[in-house]
C-alpha cells in the first residue's frame, strides 16, 4: 500500500513555488507523522494510520468463528444480581471443601485404619464368644484328678449334671453343692480342656486319727472334720484323746503334731492324747513320747529318731521331747 502523495500548495504571490518531496517507500512500523514546516510544505498534509493499527482494530471488530467475543464495557460495569452472588458463595464453598479434603487426606486415611482394626477385632471377639456358648464346646468328658481314698467314678457321677453345658457356663457353685457331700473333699479347682473336657482337681482330707463316742469311732482331720463314723476303730489311724473335744485348741495341737510327722515315724504312732496345747504326747510301740507343744517339730522328730535308734521302744517307757535340746529318756 503506498502512502499517497502530499497536495501540491498554491503559490504565494511573489514566492517561487516550492518543488514536491519525492515520495517515501511506505514502512510497516511507521507512525503518523506530519511533515515539517521547513520541508517546503506550505499546506496541511492529511494524517496517515499505521497499517498495523489498522488491522488490530480490524481483529477486535471482526472476531474469529467459534470464539465469544470479548464483553465491552458496559456488560461488565452492570450491576451483581441475587444469582451472581449465591453463585460466587457456592464456588467459594465447593473451593473451601476441597482444600479441607487435602489437608485431611491424611488423617483421613488413620482414621479409617484405625477403624478398620477395631472392627476387626470386635469382630473377632464376637465370633469367639459366640463359638464359646455354642454346643461345639459342651462338656462331654468329666475327669477327676487327686482322688486316692474316694472313688472317682462315684465323683463323676455327682458331676454328671453338668454334661451339655457349654464351657463358658459352667457353674461353680453347682459343682460346690455336688462335691459337698463328699466329706474328703477338702478343697477342689475347676480347669476346662477346650473342646469338651472338664478336669476336676481334688486335695482330700488327711485324717490324723478317730475320736471314740457313743455313736462309734468318728474319723477326723486336723481341722476337725468328720469324715467317716465306724463301729469300729478304723485301721492306720490312732485313737485320739483330747480334753475340749474336736473344738479345742489342743486338738488344734495335736493335728499340726500329727501333720509335722515324717511318714515313717506317723506309721508307728498308734495313740494321741492332748490336756492342753502344750503337752501333746504320743504313743509308738508301747512306748511314750512327750512331745510338748507344736513348735519346733522338724526338730523334735530328728532327734526322737535319733533317740529311737540308740534306745528301741521296746526298751523305754518314755521319752521326753519337749525340749529337744535336752532330751530324757527312761
């Protein structure tokens, strides 16, 4: 596009005319420009716009298919309605949850473990005391442990109630009330054998000798106890004699004398008489042991063998123990 030439001026009178400028090649990146006064122009030169300019214009006038041309002034001065604002509340709501959710990803996720863990071993635990109660753990088998005197079948048979019931429910106060009428039983511990065993351990009774009545020979332990009554006096055991009876504080005496017996010195021993805690005697193979109270007995059995080996009851009518650091024998 060339850039048109300037117009010729009038002449003045008197001015020799002032010859035309030679025409310049147009350029691209030329501004508007008016011609200087000393250039020879004499008139007004018509203004010229860039050809760039132009075509800037021309875009933004004319915009290209498929885009939304961009809003002008005045749509983007009107005033906010009721919709634009609940819009920016809502976009700024929905920004804010997601950044929440970012940040708590983390803890979200521990939470969920921690969750997951506990719901696991709920589920565990339900699931084991649910099996627990279920007939797969019934009692079917009763087992007596410790029973040397009493007769275990016969213990067995009390128990039987207890056959069917689940493990977990068996009562202890059932198994009381059925080994009570065993007068050996002294005391009793209850063990479950998963699946359907049911152990009973029993300690009896150590009887230490019979005490006579009119209702026959009465077996009893040390602390009293009567375990059997026979007509007759029962055999290994020896006849006791106590002043106060099985209440006593000596029959207290004589049942730790008997007890602190060593097993062969109690096979001998065929008689106990106490009067008062203190003068506990015994009698073994004719013979008279003054045994005094029931302290130091470990004691006072060492040394009455001793005494025993070097004079035979057979030999002595007495022997004096009550204190063993000066023993008599006679």
């Amino acid at each position: 596009m060339r850039r048109p030439s300037p117009l010729p001026s009038t002449p003045s009178a008197g001015r020799p005319p002032t010859p035309a400028l030679p025409p310049v090649a147009p350029d691209d990146d030329a501004s508007t420009e008016a011609v200087p006064a000393d250039a020879g122009a004499s008139g007004p030169i018509a203004p010229m716009l860039p050809l760039i300019a132009g075509e800037r214009q021309a875009e933004k006038s004319d915009p290209l298919d498929g885009e939304d041309p961009e809003p002008d002034d005045a749509a983007s001065d009107r005033p906010l309605g009721v919709r634009d604002v609940w819009a920016a509340a809502r976009a700024r709501r929905r920004a804010l949850r997601r950044e929440i959710r970012r940040f708590t990803a983390r803890q979200r996720r521990r939470r969920n473990a921690w969750l997951a863990a506990v719901g696991a071993v709920l589920v565990v635990a339900v699931g084991a005391v649910a099996l627990a109660y279920s007939p797969v753990f019934a009692v079917s088998t009763i087992t007596v442990v410790g029973a040397e005197k009493l007769d275990p079948a016969a213990v067995e048979h009390a128990l039987s109630g207890q056959l069917g019931t689940p493990l977990a429910l068996v009562d202890s106060s059932d198994v009381k009330a059925a080994l009570v009428t065993f007068p050996l039983v002294e005391t009793y511990t209850i063990e479950a054998r998963p699946p359907q065993e049911l152990v009973v351990r029993i300690v009896e009774r150590t009887p230490i000798g019979s005490l006579s009545s009119k209702a026959g020979h009465t077996l009893v332990d040390a602390a009293g106890v009567a375990l059997a009554t026979t007509k007759d006096a029962p055999e290994g055991y020896p006849a006791l004699t106590v002043t106060g009876g099985a209440g006593s504080r000596a029959f207290a005496a004589v049942g730790a004398v008997y007890r602190a017996l060593p097993e062969d010195l109690r096979t001998q021993v065929s008689a106990v008489s106490a009067t008062t805690p203190n003068d506990v005697t015994l009698t073994i193979e004719g013979a008279d042991v003054l045994w005094g109270g029931a302290e130091d007995s470990a004691e006072k059995a060492v040394v009455l063998r001793a005494a025993m080996a070097e004079s035979p009851p057979s030999k002595v009518d007495l022997y004096d123990i009550s204190s063993p650091d000066a023993v008599v024998i006679r």
